[in-house]
C-alpha cells in the first residue's frame, strides 16, 4: 500500500524534489537553473536544438560534450552569462 509523503519541489524549475524543506532550500543553492549562479541552464545564450542538444551560442561550445574527468561542460560564474529575459528584449529589439 502506498504511503502518501510531502515533498518540496526547487522553485528553480529543475524538477528536483526533496523530502525536507532544509533539503530543498540547500539544494536550491547549487541548483544550475538558479539564475543567480550564473549557470548555463539558466541562461539566454544556450540553445537547444533537437539535433545536437545544448549548445552555448556565446563560448561556441557543445554542453553536452563530457570533457576528461568532467560530468559535462556545464558551467556556473560564467562571464558570458545574460538572463533569457534580457536576451528577448534585445530580439525584439533588433526586429
């Protein structure tokens, strides 16, 4: 029989769901589509394609590709980082 739980969902928009909140909020911290780390998730210079997967149009560079001794080159900090919704702006913009 199934036991009913309650769990706390990042409000980051990873999927990531943890059973305490002091969990969650941790892992909301270090979560790569938290727009405050600066990570490629969160940012408006990656693109996704259906044929290649991620690809950061700043770096030129494929995220998915799994550098020697690295999971992927994802990134956080990055210097190129901008926010998706200032990437918009700037599209309509140059229309």
């Amino acid at each position: 029989m199934p036991v009913k739980i309650t769990a706390y969902e990042c409000v980051h928009g990873c999927g990531k769901y943890l059973k305490t909140k002091k969990s969650i909020v941790n892992h909301e911290l270090y979560c790569f589509w938290n727009p405050a780390r600066k990570a490629c998730m969160s940012c408006g210079n990656r693109i996704m394609d259906d044929e290649y997967g991620s690809w950061c149009d700043a770096l030129e560079l494929d995220l998915n590709a799994q550098p020697p001794g690295r999971k992927s080159n994802l990134k956080n900090g990055c210097s190129q980082w901008i926010s998706k919704h200032n990437k918009s702006l700037k599209q309509a913009d140059a229309v």
